[in-house]
C-alpha cells in the first residue's frame, strides 16, 4: 500500500499483522499497535519526543545487568507490574494477597534449617521472624519453599554490593510438618529503588519520590498449591502509602514489635491458594 499518511497508516500495519499464525500473538500485537498510534495521536507527538522515548529506552537497555533489571524497575515504577499481578492473581477472600516480585531476586540463595540467620552478616537490627504456611482451609502445608530476600539497614540487596563474598539477606528453607517456620534476619528499613539510570530520571522529572516502605521478600512454593509472591510490610512506615512501585497492600502490613530482652520479632501466617482442579 502506497501514500500513507496519518489517517490510514493504523489500518495499513493492522493488515500486515493479519496473517500472524498465533493468535494470541496477533491479538497482543493488534491491540499493541491500535493503542500506540491512539496515544501518538492523541499527544500529538513530535519527532523530537519520539526520538527522545527512543533514547529513553536504549538507556535503560543498557542500564541492565546480571545485577540490575532496569526494565522490572520501569515497569513497577509505571504501576504495569502491579497491575499484571493483580488481574493475574485474583484470588478467594482469606488468601495471602500477591504483590511484585521486583528487580532484586536471584537464582541460587542458600538453603538454609529453620532458626537460621539469613542476614549472614548484613547491617541491621537483630530479628527474628515466625509464622506458618497454611492453606485455604486451614490445613497446615509441610514443606513448602520458602524463599526469602530483603535488603539491609543501608537499603542495599546483596546485588548490589559486587564484593560481598556470599549471599546477605537472603536464602530459602522450607516449613516443618506443621506449617511453621522461623529465621533470624534484620530489621527492614525503607530504602530508595535504584535512581541512577533511566528510571531515576524520570522520577525526577514527575516530581516523584524513589522510596519504598520497609518490607522482607517472599516466594513460597508448594505442591497442590499456587505459587505465591508477595512482600510483608512494616507498620508505621512513612512510605506505604506512596510506595515507588505501588506494592502496597493493607493486608500484608505487620507490626515489628521490640520484645522486652530488645529483640525485635515480625509474626505473619500466609495462605495459599489451592491449584484448581481440571476435568
């Protein structure tokens, strides 16, 4: 097709797409690009701005590392994260609420017995940290994967500190018969998201904040079960309601509480949501 121009050029790339053998592909793509001119059009972009997105776009590219995913950071930073997992994890009243995953879990932490400490070294106040792993109707679930990672009183993940030796601030064991669990760690503490790259920059530009609220990290996994990702936060954090990454549930908000011997102890159950059975 020939003599495009900005009234039928939509219909022209939508017809080159017709063809595409995967149809949820072709869906994906044809929404992709309906939406992207409706947004060019609707802004009235220049090519200065678009060259500009470009260049956005290639430097966070090339922000990314083995260490660092700046793309996950633009995502949450966007709400596009929250709002994947929340239509994707729609789940019964009395379950575990999911929220991010975030930019900064690894592959490969250490398997560690209960009442491990799982700091192994990182700046923080002494914690120790206890619940139980049930399901929906409150059967306790033994053996679960519990894998957790948080960062440190310095608001740095072990990632992030390329000259640490081992693993800080995180590791994975897994829940007794009973569905019990408990670890030692550090107190959580607020922390800024990485804004040194892209990301930062247009924080900086919309006027808004990098910080998000006190939080530890977990994933648990277990067979018969859906696999839950979710964070639990600290009570009475300045930040929980402008959390960075908008990650923020009030259900997954806990009280730290210093015990009179000075230990500091976070108490939280999680229920997950049995797999659904297929006919």
């Amino acid at each position: 097709m020939r003599n495009l121009d900005q009234y039928n050029i939509t219909q022209a790339v939508l017809a080159r797409l017709a063809q595409t053998p995967d149809p949820r592909l072709k869906q994906i793509m044809t929404s992709l690009v309906q939406h992207l001119h409706a947004f060019a059009r609707e802004v009235r972009l220049t090519e200065d701005e678009w060259k500009r997105g470009i260049d956005f776009l290639t430097a966070t590219g090339h922000t990314c590392t083995d260490q660092r995913q700046e793309f996950i950071l633009l995502s949450d930073t966007l709400g596009l994260s929250m709002l994947t997992v929340a239509m994707n994890n729609d789940k019964p009243a009395g379950c575990t609420e999911a929220t991010v995953f975030g930019p900064f879990h690894v592959e490969g932490a250490p398997v560690v017995e209960q009442g491990a400490d799982v700091a192994n070294g990182a700046p923080g106040e002494p914690c120790l940290v206890r619940g139980r792993v049930r399901g929906l109707g409150g059967e306790p679930v033994a053996g679960a994967e519990i894998d957790v990672w948080q960062a440190d009183a310095d608001g740095l993940y072990d990632v992030q500190r390329p000259d640490l030796p081992h693993h800080q601030g995180r590791a994975v064991l897994h829940s007794a018969e009973d569905g019990g669990f408990h670890f030692r760690s550090v107190v959580a503490e607020p922390y800024p998201i990485p804004d040194d790259g892209p990301v930062g920059e247009m924080l900086r530009a919309t006027a808004r904040h990098p910080w998000r609220p006190a939080h530890l990290h977990f994933m648990i996994k277990a067979p018969g079960y859906e696999t839950l990702v979710t964070h639990v936060f600290r009570d009475g954090d300045p930040y929980l309601d402008s959390d960075a990454v908008f990650g923020v549930r009030q259900s997954l908000v806990a009280q730290w509480v210093r015990q009179a011997d000075g230990l500091t102890t976070l108490d939280f159950d999680f229920v997950l949501n049995p797999v659904k059975k297929t006919t």
